[in-house]
C-alpha cells in the first residue's frame, strides 16, 4: 500500500488530464479517524480524512478527489499517486481558499495520502457447459500408390518403379531402381541433385538444364568464382559479361575470351578444366513453359543466352536465394 505524508504546501501535482469517474464508497479495512461528517462550508478543519478516487480537471491539470457526490480539489505532493487511484487523505479543507483550476470547489490541502485497495468484485457463475456428442471416426483415405510397392508416392523415391526395398546408396533420395547414377547423388555434376532435378523436370544426366555459373566474373587470366546451386541475379550479369564471345574469337570489350582455361570452369565434373566460355553458353530449352530447362552451349554467347538465364532466375538446388 502506498503511503506519503505531504509537506504544507501549494504543489501541483503532475498528473495526466481525461481519467475515468469511478465513485467508490467507504472502505471499512482502513481507520481514517474520527470524523464521519462532511465539512461545512465557510470553515476550514484541520486533519479532516477524506476518501475516493484521484482524477484530473477538465481546465486544467489539477488533481480532484471524488468521495461520492462531493469533489475536492487536492493541493499537495502527491507522486507516487495518479488518476484511478483510491485514496484516503488527510488535511485541511478550506472552503474560503481560492481554486487554482478555478472549477468552483473547495480545496483540500494535503497532509498525508495513503492508498486503498480496489473494491473487491465478486466472480461470476460459471455456467456448466454441455458434454459434447462425440463424433464418429472418419476412415482414413488410402494414399496413391502408383507402383504397387506399398510406399505411398509420397514418401516413395522412385513413385514410378516397383521398389519396396526404397534402397538408395548415394542418399540423393532417388532409389536406385529409377536412379541413372546410384552411387552419385549429382550424376551430371551440374550443382543440383538428381533428386532435385526431377521434381524440377529436368534431366539429371545434362550438366546444361540448370543454367548455374561462377560468380562473379573476372577478366582473363583471374579465375572466376564458384558455382552456388541456385539462379539469381549474379548469375544473369555473369552471362552478360561474356556475351560477345565465341569459339577461336578472342576477347570482347570486356576482356573475357570464349576459349582461355582459367581453371574455374569444369563442366562435368571430372576435375579437367574446361573452356570458360562453356560455363557462360546455353541455348533455349524445349520447353515454352515453366520449368524453363536450357539448351546445350552452340559455341556463341549472345543476348539470347541471357534471357535463358533470365527464365532460371528463382531456381534453387540448395543454395542461396
């Protein structure tokens, strides 16, 4: 419980205008003296106890005390206190003193302010709810099963061959009885896992489908980058840095040449550097629509090559977006 004993003084307190009306009546757990009277007006009492609810002026910032029908306007130190609070104050009343927030009521200087507890509100009923009817146990739908082999397609990694066993040496979630490369999760070493280039619709045995290239570009003879199993935009500017360039043409106005070796670009994966215009050159695929595979390098890098780039962007075999 809070509790300040006021200095003799005309402060005004610092409290927030707008608080809610709340009429409270007589607490009974706190001993507020003798007096049980409202004082009388043209009279000033000395250590009168007062109780209720703190709230502001509507002129001005001043703080109020409402004890039922009556309002006091309350002079004194009263942080620690704010509006809503309850209250019991003694002090002095003086009907004959001048109103600071000029509202026509008496004020009361405050002497000592303790607070009082909430008034206690009962707890509702609870109702008793009614048991609900239980209702009956739908059969489960059987998931397709398109082989036959009692995995569900689902869960089955290979939907389309009979292989109850769902072996899977090389862990690339392709089974090995649809899997073209069964002891090589990457079969083409294009950076996407055959697994993921089948729900892609591509052909896990083509290095050129998923369009991914070393970034970023450097001139000849500085190594380009690396690879990063997905399309975005470094890769699209990666094409455009070496479009220009063609089979035995030599550079282009970026100092890039189809043919130089830099040791950054291996198409196949057998460790043998290949020729660096082969990472940057494509053609379009077959298909007009999504998934937008690409087409084998013709030996030219151009605009076209670009936007078959361009058509990838979003693609992701685990790399970065």
């Amino acid at each position: 419980m809070k509790t300040r004993t006021a200095a003799f003084s005309l402060l005004l307190p610092a409290v927030a205008v707008g608080c809610a009306l709340v009429l409270l009546g007589r607490p009974t757990d706190v001993s507020l003296g003798t007096a049980d009277a409202a004082p009388s007006a043209g009279t000033s009492m000395q250590f009168f106890p007062l109780e209720g609810t703190l709230e502001s002026g509507v002129m001005c910032g001043c703080v109020f005390l409402r004890t039922g029908s009556e309002r006091y306007e309350l002079q004194g130190d009263l942080q620690g206190f704010t509006c809503g609070d309850r209250v019991a104050v003694w002090g002095t009343v003086c009907f004959d003193c001048v109103s600071v927030c000029m509202e026509g009521v008496p004020m009361f200087i405050v002497d000592e302010i303790v607070g009082l507890p909430p008034p206690s509100t009962p707890s509702p009923t609870s109702t008793p709810t009614a048991s609900a009817t239980p209702s009956p146990t739908a059969t489960p739908t059987p998931s397709p099963d398109g082989d036959g082999d009692t995995i569900p397609d689902s869960s089955d990694n290979c939907p389309l061959v009979h292989n109850p066993d769902q072996q899977d040496s090389d862990g690339d979630m392709m089974g090995e009885a649809c899997d073209p490369c069964p002891n090589d999760a990457d079969c083409d070493d294009d950076g996407c896992s055959d697994r993921d280039e089948v729900d892609m619709q591509f052909d896990p045995t083509k290095w050129f489908d998923f369009f991914d290239v070393p970034v970023p570009t450097n001139q000849d003879m500085t190594p380009n980058g690396v690879k990063n199993q997905a399309i975005n935009l470094g890769d699209v500017l990666a094409v455009l840095f070496y479009v220009g360039t063609a089979e035995n043409h030599g550079m282009n106005a970026n100092g890039v040449d189809y043919d130089s070796v830099k040791g950054s670009c291996d198409v196949n994966g057998d460790t043998v550097a290949d020729e660096e215009g082969l990472c940057f050159d494509r053609t379009a695929g077959p298909e007009l629509n999504p998934p937008w595979d690409a087409g084998p390098p013709d030996g030219a890098i151009s605009i076209s090559d670009v936007l078959t780039a361009v058509a990838q962007v979003g693609l992701n075999c685990g790399g970065p977006p």
